[in-house]
C-alpha cells in the first residue's frame, strides 16, 4: 500500500521494486463502474518558471524597469494549454510575485504541468512551453530559471496481455462485462509499468472524484471486493 499518490505519486516512486516478486499488478484508482480497466494513461511533467526583471519606479521612471509580471504574462499567453490534441493536456496552475503598485516587479514565478499520452508529445510540449517564456524574456530584458520535473512517464498495456486476460476471466468468474479505456491522469501504475511490474488501473466505482460530492456505493464496493478476490485466485 503505498502512499501521497495525489502529490503524483510521491509514494510509490521512492519504493525498492526488488522487493516486488509479482510482475503483475492491479490498482483501484479509476471511476465508473466495476470491471472498466485503463489501458493507456499519460506522462506527466511539472514546471515552475522563475523570471527576474528589473525593478523601478512605476510613477517616476517606468521605463528603467523590466516587469517580470508582464514578461510572465506574455509567456503564458503564447502558450497551447487547456486540450492541446486528442492526447496531450496543459495548464496553468498557480502565479506569485511583485508587490506595491508603485514598484515595477522584478520577481515572478508561476507554475505548470503537461501530460500526454505520447512520449514525443510530451517532450514536445515541454520544449513549446518553455520556449514561451524564453522568447518573453529576451524580448522585454528579463531572465528566467525553469526547473523541470519529469512525475511520471506514459504507458500503454496491449489487450492481449497476461494481466488483462487475468482480468477478463475474474470479470466473468463474478457476472460482470470488462470495458476498456484509457486516461488523462496518472497513478501508481504510471511507476509500476517503469519497473517492469505489468499492470492495469481498475474502477473501484467511485464516482465525482476530486469533489466534495465524492461517493462510492455499497453495491459498487462490494462488487469491487468480489472482482479484487476473484484476481488474487485467478488460474492465470
């Protein structure tokens, strides 16, 4: 049982796969209900962009200063966020610095992630992003820092696997229909895969998850119980 997956995967990426023997895995970590399995989810990188401007009086000599609030700004607006394609994700998540009205901002520093389902397009839209802010920068004289931290890469299970034939025969041995799909967000399984530790992310049927509507029912939980017994004593 590992822990602080919600802080991507804090927990599990800290953990010695030697002592793993299991070269399968299931993880309860989707919604919907039980029997629908992910086979594909994304990789996952976070930046946080530092920009150094030049601080001046904004009354009397403006145009001495470089504001790295507005540099910032300039960066965020060229960027492709939000549902860049069919496979890759963007955003925005949080933006700090300045301070009086009075002084042009020398400081600011905001931060980012992108996912994707392609290696190539995540690497692709790191380089895009950061660009961004770069160019920003060089055009208006400011500086910027990025440090750039890969949480998690893709994977993408092939259905003819051992892993999910286990798991077709544990839907059927309990009465109910496998289904499959695939992820815009990442779970321990993104680390499993990376360590050759085969598996799948199941429903334990939650549902309206991230919310304070956030639910299961009893009869979602109990068949989740039923499914997860099924696998341990599955003949594959």
């Amino acid at each position: 049982l590992s822990v602080a997956e919600e802080a991507h995967l804090q927990g599990i990426s800290n953990f010695e796969p030697d002592y793993l023997k299991s070269r399968q895995a299931y993880i309860l970590d989707t919604s919907g209900p039980p029997g629908k399995a992910i086979l594909k989810a994304p990789g996952h990188v976070k930046l946080v962009f530092q920009i150094r401007g030049r601080a001046a009086h904004a009354g009397i000599e403006p145009s001495k200063g470089v504001n790295a609030i507005s540099i910032a700004a300039k960066g965020i607006s060229e960027m492709k966020t939000g549902q860049v394609d069919d496979e890759t994700t963007a955003n925005v998540g949080s933006i700090t610095g300045g301070g009086e009205t009075n002084v042009v901002a020398d400081f600011c520093e905001f931060t980012a992630e992108c996912r994707s389902l392609s290696a190539a397009k995540l690497n692709d839209q790191v380089n895009h992003m950061k660009s961004c802010v770069i160019k920003a920068a060089e055009l208006w004289g400011g500086q910027v820092q990025i440090d750039e931290h890969v949480s998690y890469l893709p994977y993408a299970i092939d259905r003819n696997s051992k892993v999910v034939q286990r798991f077709n025969e544990a839907c059927k041995a309990v009465g109910i229909v496998p289904s499959y799909d695939k992820t815009g967000g990442g779970s321990d399984n993104n680390v499993l895969n990376q360590h050759a530790i085969e598996g799948i992310v199941i429903s334990c049927g939650m549902n309206d998850v991230h919310s304070v509507n956030e639910n299961i029912s009893v009869e979602d939980l109990i068949m989740t119980a039923r499914l997860t017994y099924a696998l341990i004593f599955s003949s594959l």
